[in-house]
C-alpha cells in the first residue's frame, strides 16, 4: 500500500500503548487534589482532536467539561479556570505560540496543566504541571493517548467502571487499524480516482466523528492539499447546504455511531431522493472489531474515520494530485 509500513505502524502502535502507566500516573498526580472543572485546549488540529474527548467525558459522566480555543482564551482569560481546575492542551512540536501562552496563563493562576507533547525540555513542557512525553507519528497514537487518558479519568471519578477491559483491550487496536487500512485500500482509491481532481467537495457528519471530520477537512485537505473543502453538520445541513446539492461535486456523509446518527440518516434519505451518483458514504459500523468489544465502538469511531481517511484516503488522493502531505504554502513558513 502506498506509503505504509505496517511493521513500523505496529510498533508505534506497541509503544502508544505501553504509554498507559505514564498516563495513568498523571492522572493519579492529578487527583491528589481535588478539582471542579476540566479545560480542554489548543488550537488547529488539536481543539478539533479535543471535540471528541469533551464528547466523551460528557456521554459518561457530570463532569464540568469545557472546550477552549487557546488563541481566544488568550483574549477572553476565562473566569472559570483557577486553582480548581485541570487544563488538558497538547503540540507535538511543544512551540505551538497560542497554545504554549495559554498554557502559561493558566498555570499563572493556579490551574494544573497536563500536556501531551513530544519532548521533556520544550516550550510547551516547561509551561505545563505534567507531561505526557511521546513523539509517536500518527493521529490514531494520539487519539489512543487521550481516550486512555480521559476513561482512566472518568474511571476515577467513579463513571466509567469499564477502563480496565476497555484499556487492556486496546492492545489489539492497531491489529484492527491495520486490516481496515487493508480493506478500505480500494475503496479510497477508486473514490480518489474519481474525486481527487474536483474543483469542491462537501463533507457531512454529527456526534463524536464531528470533531475528527472538521480535522479531515481543515487539517488535511485543505492544509495538505490544498482542496476547497466544505464541512457541514448533519444538524445544519437542511438550513442552506441543501440547495448546494447537484452532480458536480461529491458529497461524503460521514455516519457514526452515537445518538446523533439519525441526524446522519436524515441526510442520506434526503440524498436518496435525489438520485444522485456521487454520494459517498463512510459509515464507521462497517468496520469489525477483532478482540474489542462492541460497547466501545462509540470511543473508537472517530479513530475509524481517522484510519481510513488520513490513513488510506488522503495519500491516494496525493498520488493524483501530486502535491505532498508535508508541503505548505504558508503555515509555518512566515511570521503571520
């Protein structure tokens, strides 16, 4: 398969996963005192990774949980972070400005700051309480560090009595990421044989993959290659993208596998009606766990899109068009 090495995919897979003592010392640390609040932030790809553990925090518990962008925080100086509070950020390059100021301020005033983040001695690091420190390549590492991170959490506070089995299970996840890599292969060829070159594509979702769509779309698509991307809640889709409808460009529905997942099938019945030929439909329960059970498909699912997409789906797209993941027109190449 084009640009994946499985043997190297294992073993960082291998190494994420042994993470789980340090992560679970953090969180232990943190409850040394008690809190009243959670923040999670960062900016870019990391507040749209962070949508998802505030979604799950939410689903299994009371937990005041809320989501900050590190750019506005910076503005807005949120009255409700304070010595009660734990702040949740992460940058792998640990100099992320907004994040690594932010992360300052509300260590200035008390809050415990826990970052994951891929050195000991960085900007980032030295701004934080605790550190999770992994330089692991691959989103689907970071998702696996947070979601162990947020159900040892709830697993503390007494809502999720599952982490042990959910956690001990998560040994097998990159066994499953894998096959799917394999499987969904000619699938995100033949959708990039047809779509990759088109002026405008539209991308429609809800629940817990919301987050992980806006970072496909944002993050990688637009940001890697360049492609004139729209993102559009499977809530918000009858009030304007509707009308937007027609042959000329794909149209991908992201269905997932939470309670918003009927807002996803209003959409497709709609698209049904209209007898359209390019409607492609990503739906994260066609997708077999091996060794994992069932009840945590919920947690996993935006790693499912995840795999699929920036797994499989983007390189291919980039072996049409010819444009490199890693290059950037702007970002990071100016002070702006």
């Amino acid at each position: 398969m084009l640009k994946f090495d499985v043997e190297k995919f294992m073993q960082d897979g291998k190494a994420t996963y042994q993470l789980r003592d340090t992560i679970e010392k953090v969180v232990n640390k943190v409850f040394e005192v008690d809190f009243e609040n959670v923040i999670l932030t960062g900016v870019g790809g990391t507040i749209f990774e962070m949508k998802s553990v505030k979604d799950i925090l939410k689903k299994y518990s009371d937990i005041d949980v809320k989501l900050v962008n590190a750019a506005e925080g910076l503005i807005k100086k949120p009255k409700n972070i304070n010595d009660k509070t734990i702040v949740v950020t992460g940058s792998k390059s640990g100099d992320t400005i907004e994040t690594v100021n932010f992360a300052s301020w509300c260590k200035s005033v008390g809050a415990r700051v826990i970052s994951f983040t891929g050195e000991n001695d960085n900007p980032l690091a030295n701004a934080s309480t605790y550190t999770v420190v992994s330089d692991i390549p691959g989103m689907e590492n970071t998702y696996l560090k947070l979601y162990l991170f947020a159900t040892y959490l709830l697993y503390k506070v007494g809502s999720f009595p599952e982490y042990e089995r959910f956690a001990d299970q998560m040994y097998y996840l990159h066994d499953n990421l894998a096959r799917w890599r394999k499987e969904y292969n000619p699938i995100a060829k033949s959708i990039a044989d047809r779509y990759a070159l088109v002026p405008y594509q539209m991308w429609i979702g809800s629940g817990v993959v919301w987050g992980e769509i806006e970072l496909f779309t944002t993050c990688i698509l637009e940001e890697m290659q360049w492609m004139k991307t729209r993102a559009v809640h499977s809530a918000d889709f009858f009030h304007g993208p509707l009308e937007l409808v027609d042959d000329s460009f794909p149209i991908y529905l992201v269905k997932g596998e939470d309670e918003f997942r009927e807002l996803d099938n209003r959409v497709e019945r709609f698209l049904k009606k209209l007898n359209l030929n390019n409607v492609v439909v990503i739906d994260t329960k066609d997708f077999i766990l091996e060794n994992i059970d069932e009840e945590f498909r919920y947690i996993l699912s935006p790693i499912i899109f995840n795999n699929i997409t920036r797994g499989r789906l983007c390189y291919q797209f980039e072996a049409i068009t010819n444009h490199d993941l890693d290059s950037r027109r702007y970002y990071r190449q100016f002070e702006y």
